[in-house]
C-alpha cells in the first residue's frame, strides 16, 4: 500500500489531504516567492583597522539613542568621495526608506553587506564605477566570498504607480560621517545634511 492510499485510509477521504496539500503548496509558493525576488548580497571584510575602531564606536555609543526605538532599523555604511575627499556615511534607517528612498531615488550602489558585533551593516556607495570604486576602497574592504539573502532588499515594487515618487518629507535620518583625509579618518560630524561641505568642518 503505498502512502497515499494509506493517507486516503487514515483520513476517510481525500478532500482533508488534499487542502492540506493545497496549504503546503500555497504557503511554500509565497515563501519561494519572496525568497527569489529579495537580493543576495555580497560579505566584506574590513581590512582597516581605524574603520574598525570607528564602526565600534557607531554601534557602542553614537547610535545607543537610536536603537531604543521598537521600529525595525538597518544600519547603513555609505562609501563616498567627493572632491577628493573620502567619507564613510553611517545612518539608521527603516527597511522601507532604505529601499524607496534611500537606495533608489539617490541613486545609491548596493556593495554587499559586513558584520560588526553580530549587526549586519548594508554598504552602498555613490560611485557607480565599479572600477573607481575598487581603486578608492579597495584598502578599506574585500570580499570574502559568502553571501546572504536579505528579505528587505529588493526591488521596489510600484516604484511609479502614482507618478514620480517623492519620499524627501517622509523620512530624515541623522548621519554620521567620516572624513578620510591624509591617510587620517577625523573626527565625526552629526548632520542630518549628508550633503553638507566638511571641508571647513
């Protein structure tokens, strides 16, 4: 007797096993689905060990207000240059401003993903050259090889459905950046201005 008759004899009929089927197939559709659309993104490891000192300090002191909240929060690390100015972006932000805002109306480059004291930090950049990213980071950072799945991140959905989005009056994170400047990283600055000119900072 194989399995589906000693179900069907179990059961009484096949209407119970086959809704239950149904559920199984139903529930493991879903789950495939959101599973496939989400990104895989890339680890890194960090090479600096200033940049280690400077992650710890965002996670142990600067952002300990932050974390008080019971919002789901994502830590970001924003890798930039501007003039000839690196500077190393961190803000907390919703999964859902990260994705709409954040990433896709400025234009942001997904990097991957590193590990500090057992919280995922996102890095993203400004510089979509891949190359150019390479040549400015590439002291900073590496990859490692391993990859993970993150259910927040993926391709918005309805981007466009009421016309061009405008996210600028929803959200205002605090950022806290960086400057790297002759081999230096200096103080940091709290902003909510991620534009803001530190060159007289």
């Amino acid at each position: 007797m194989n399995i589906t008759k000693m179900a069907l004899k179990k059961y009484g009929n096949g209407s119970l096993l086959i809704s239950i089927f149904c559920i199984l197939g139903f529930l493991y559709s879903c789950s495939s689905s959101v599973s496939d659309n989400c990104y895989q993104l890339e680890e890194f490891a960090i090479d600096d060990n200033r940049l280690n000192s400077i992650m710890d300090s965002v996670l142990n002191k600067h952002l300990s207000a932050f974390k008080s909240t019971e919002e789901k929060l994502i830590l970001t690390l924003n890798l930039s240059r501007k003039d000839t100015i690196l500077q190393f972006q961190f803000s907390l932000r919703n999964p859902n401003d990260l994705i709409y805002r954040y990433i896709y109306r400025e234009n942001k480059r997904i990097i991957g993903y590193t590990i500090c004291d057992d919280t995922y930090i996102i890095l993203l950049s400004d510089i979509n050259n891949i190359a150019e990213f390479g040549e400015f980071f590439e002291h900073f950072i590496h990859p490692t090889g391993k990859t993970k799945k993150f259910s927040y991140m993926m391709f918005p959905k309805d981007l466009y459905k009421s016309g061009w989005p405008n996210y600028h009056i929803i959200y205002d994170p605090s950022y806290i950046i960086y400057k790297y400047v002759n081999n230096t990283f200096t103080s940091p600055v709290l902003t909510t201005n991620p534009d803001l000119d530190l060159r007289t900072q």
